[in-house]
C-alpha cells in the first residue's frame, strides 16, 4: 500500500487524511503526519488512531512515497530538499503557489498542483488538478484516485486553469455562503423563525443544486419551471435582476481570478 506522509496537519490536511482512511485507499499505519503545533499533534493522535504523528519533516517523510503538502503558503519556503521531498511524488494544494515556486522550495520534480475547495471536508467538494510532465502515468492513477475521495476531481493540463477554477470552485462556496446567509436573514425579516429559516433555506440550497445536477437541464430552464408569469418568482427574480446579482458574480469570479493570478505572479 502507498506511503504517504502529509505535511501539515490543519483542516485540510485532516479531510485528506480522513477521507482516504475512510474509502479504504490508504491505511492509517500508512500516512505520517508533520505538524509543528503541539496542541494540533496532539489532536490528530486522538483523532486517528494509529496515525504517525511528528513535528520533524524528515522524519514524517523518510519512508513515504508520496507527500501532501497542505501547510499555508506563507510557509512554503521553509521546506528544503533536504528533507527529502525532492525525489518524490510531491501535491501541493498551497492556494496561490506556483508549481515553480513549490521547486524552488522543495527540489520537486515529480510535482501535482491541487485546488480543493472546503466542502471536501464532507466528501462533496471538487479539486482540479495538474501536474508537471516528470509526473508518470502511475503517479496520476494515484492522485485521482486519491483526489476522488473528497468528491470529485478534474484534471487540467495547464497551470493557468487552475487560476480560472480557483476563482469559481476554490472561492465558490463563500459566495454560496453569503447567499445561504442574506437568504436566512430576509427570511426572518418576513416573519420567520431564525431555526426555521435556516433549516428551509439550506434545504432549498441542496435541493435545488441536487436536482439541476440529477436533471441534466440548462439553469435557466430550471428557472423558468419555478417562474409563473405574474407570481411570486417572477416579482422576486425581477428585483435581483434590478439588483444586478447576475453581473455581481460575474465580477466577483473575474475579480478572484485575477487576484489568483496576482498572488501567483508574485
């Protein structure tokens, strides 16, 4: 079974490490954990029993066959190739660096350049992906199916899509997030019960993103079942056109992609 040590043991790297032990693709005694913060070591030994668990990159390294580097950015370039990370399969999720600067930093070659987006903490995000060309066939067979197990995953062939699907996917659910919020506050404006409110509000999030996605129609015919000419859709659909919600997430994505792009050019 693949070794794989995980360098950086926060939020990320823990919905790595439990959604490839929970498929069955990796077994805890397989997976070495680097952390520098105590009191997160600590936790991650409570949290999955068996799993190594070290404050030394060497050591979490030594061993393995593939690493996953889930530490902030910021902390990229105190890693070294001396650790050992140069001659192996190396995925970065490390939002914003560059497969360049992830050599520069660890003497990679073999290197996957990954954007997950939160909801993989629940098996139901989405993570693109690219890889350099060092990077063997076996090696992708590897990282897709372990990508595949915190939902589902893209391939692209070159860097620049991930800036695109960063600003769509990667920043996507605070923008879902912020509808969900307004959504439950105009709900209790009306009268609702905040409980209430936010119980039906998520509920017609999911629902309605399930059943575009089961039904296999264009969002704007799915809109126009809900729509009767005249009713209660059409007057509140009226006032977000007015509004212009349409042309607001049009620049929002625009905006996050080229602040992607500042933060990888920098």
């Amino acid at each position: 079974m693949t070794r794989i040590a995980v360098i950086g043991g926060g939020t990320m790297g823990a919905t790595f490490i439990r959604a490839v032990t929970d498929a069955g693709l990796v077994a805890t005694s397989s997976l070495s954990v680097c952390e520098i913060v105590d009191e997160r070591r600590k936790w991650l030994e409570r949290e999955f029993n068996g799993l190594n668990v070290t404050a030394a990159l060497s050591e979490a390294v030594d061993g393995s066959d593939a690493v996953y580097l889930s530490v902030k950015p910021q902390d990229l370039g105190s890693l070294s190739d001396g650790a050992g990370t140069d001659s192996r399969l190396l995925i970065s999720i490390l939002a914003g660096s560059t497969i360049a600067e992830v050599q520069r930093s660890t003497g990679a070659r073999r290197i996957v350049r990954a954007m997950p987006n939160t909801p993989a903490q629940i098996g139901r995000g989405f993570t693109a992906w690219t890889a350099t060309e060092r990077v063997t066939a076996d090696d992708r067979r590897l990282v897709g199916s372990l990508l595949d197990t915190m939902g589902e995953q893209l391939y692209v062939p070159d860097e620049s899509t991930i800036d695109k699907i960063t600003a769509v996917s990667g920043s996507g659910p605070a923008y879902v997030f912020l509808f969900i919020e307004a959504m439950i506050s105009a709900a209790v404006q009306v009268g609702l019960r905040p409980d209430d409110a936010r119980r039906m509000v998520l509920q017609t999030v999911i629902g309605a993103a399930e059943f575009a996605a089961q039904s296999g129609q264009h969002p704007a015919a799915l809109k126009d079942m809900v729509t009767s000419p005249g009713g209660t859709t059409a007057a509140g659909l009226r006032v977000l056109e007015q509004r212009a919600l349409r042309a607001a997430l049009i620049d929002a994505v625009a905006a996050a992609h080229q602040r992607a792009e500042e933060l990888g050019s920098s």
